[in-house]
C-alpha cells in the first residue's frame, strides 16, 4: 500500500520545515517547567496522577500532543508542533528522555502492553492487577487511538527512541498472528499503511513491513511466534539487524 503523506513527510524528516527559536513549550514541559493546556498539569503530575486511569486517558484528548511532540500541528491548538532545537535539547537531556519513556509507559499500560526492555523495545501483556483483555477490547473499539499510536512512534523516533517501534510493532503482530488479539480490520489498517512505515531506518522498516506481509498472506501465512519476537529483538541488539545469517 502506498506510504500516506503525514508518513512520507516524517520519514523525510520533514522538508522545509524551519526552525523557531522563539518557540519552546515542548521543551519546558519536557522539563517540568510549563503546564500543559487545557489540563494545567505539569509532566510528571500527569504520571503520577493518571497512572491507571484509564477513562481519563480516553475521554481528554488534548494531552496527548504535549506527551508526545512531534514537528505536526495536532488536534490540540494550545499545543505546539516540535522544533527542531528542541529536539536537540531534549535528546541530550537525560531526565527529559526519562519521562519521554513514563509517558510512554503510562501509554502501553493504557492499551494492556508493559515495557519489558528499554534496551531492545521488547513488550508483554500487563500482570495483574492489571486487565490486559480489557485494554486490548478498548484499542480495539475506540479507533482514535489509532491516530494516538502513530504520533507516539514519530515521537519516539525524533529522540533517539526509534529502536522501541519495532518492539511495539512486533509484540502486535505476534499477538494477531499467533494468538489471534488485536486482529481488527481498523489495527491490521493502522499499522499496515501508518504504524510499520514510522521507522526511518530503512532496513528496520523494510524487514518488518515484509514480516507484515508474510503474517498476511493468502498463502501459507507466517504465525509469528512469541519465540520469533524475542529473537528478533535479542538478534538485533546483538548484530544490529534483524536479518537472519544465511550459509
């Protein structure tokens, strides 16, 4: 399926876009100076307060363009499309990337998923107490988080994260594959023409687009396998690249 224009223009890391220095909410929020708006919370309120609140982060929908900045304007007008300064800011700010990661976290765990491994990407289902069945119904039933799924991984990629999309993409695909969860028409849609092409490594993308396809096939489909998914990840962390060594 063609790439969409949103996609294409990240992974061309948006041409003519300019810089405004004079613009840094993103930054001060990601440094728990500036609370966002409409909900006057600063950033590490928002993890401590709406942690497991699961309504909350379904009903407000103006937090998460401050979550997770990205150079798009979004729904939300009193946030801010990302500045390329700010990108560099943050990315050699260690706390500010910390919570890059709570807020991903607090997300996974809204839609059933844990970080396992910040250093592979790898994700798992939520332990109890929490009710991973449940989330995995409201990802499914509420589609507009799959808008919310593709600017978390353009997030993730402008600072520095990207290895953690393709933990996220993988973990879904095993779950269709081999477990049948997650399997909508609106989810296999997302992230087959969106959730898949938000990676700017090309061979990362193309690998895991053509596992993609394989678990989709007609023909003796692929069941991606949990052990498949892990191994992929320990073999990228490893060697660098998901390709498999051919004899």
């Amino acid at each position: 399926m063609p790439v969409p224009r949103d996609v294409q223009l990240f992974l061309d890391e948006y041409p003519g876009e300019v810089d405004d220095p004079s613009q840094s909410a993103n930054i001060e929020f990601y440094t728990n100076k500036k609370r966002c708006a409409p909900d006057n919370l600063l950033i590490e309120e928002i993890h401590d307060k709406w942690s497991g609140d699961y309504e909350t982060l379904e009903r407000n929908h103006g937090f998460i363009q401050w979550l997770f900045p990205i150079q798009e304007h979004g729904m939300n007008y009193r946030s801010q499309p990302l500045q390329r300064h700010e990108i560099r800011a943050i990315k050699s700010n260690p706390e500010a990337i910390s919570r890059i990661l709570g807020s991903y976290r607090l997300m996974l765990d809204f839609y059933g998923m844990r970080l396992v491994s910040k250093e592979t990407g790898m994700l798992s289902r939520t332990l109890p107490p929490r009710n991973y069945a449940a989330r995995y119904k409201n990802l499914c039933r509420s589609t507009h988080n799959n808008l919310r799924i593709s600017r978390i991984l353009k997030c993730l990629s402008e600072f520095g994260l990207e290895r953690l999309n393709a933990g996220f993409l993988l973990h879904v695909l095993n779950e269709q594959s081999e477990h049948g969860e997650l399997n909508t028409y609106s989810i296999r849609s997302s992230m087959d023409s969106w959730w898949a092409n938000c990676i700017r490594n090309e061979d990362e993308r193309n690998w895991i687009c053509q596992t993609i396809r394989e678990v989709r096939s007609n023909v003796n489909p692929l069941v991606f396998t949990r052990d498949m998914y892990e191994s992929a990840l320990q073999r990228r962390e490893i060697k660098g690249s998901f390709k498999e060594e051919t004899s």
